[in-house]
C-alpha cells in the first residue's frame, strides 16, 4: 500500500466522489384503480399487491373472485 500522504487523500476523495454519484434508492406506496365491465377484463397493474390478499384489497361486496 501506498503510504504517500497525498496519494490516500486523492483515494479517499475518488471513493467518496463515487458514493456521492451512486444514484439514491427511492421507493413509495402506490394505489391503482381500475373501473372493471361486466364479464371478463384485460388489465394490467403496475403494482405489486403480493403483500396481502384479495380480500383485503377488494370490497367483501364485490361480484369479484379472483384475479
């Protein structure tokens, strides 16, 4: 290892710069609805709903089984 004072200083500066450049991990709670037809309905969601059930997700009065 290099014991040049200068040479730590710039290393520690690149390793800090490339930190700093690592783009910041962001992530939020997204709701999506969708007005459904009777019958069958193509949709596609852009949502992860595998935290949880049906049942929590959709009115207990719905005509809807499954999805």
């Amino acid at each position: 290892m290099n014991s040049n004072p200068i040479f730590r200083v710039r290393a520690l500066l690149a390793i800090l710069a490339l930190f700093l450049a690592l783009p910041a991990a962001q992530a939020q709670w997204q709701k999506q609805s969708m007005t459904l037809k009777p019958g069958w309905n193509a949709v596609f969601l852009h949502v992860d709903a595998s935290y949880t059930n049906l049942d929590a997700l959709v009115d207990p009065t719905s005509p809807i089984k499954e999805i």
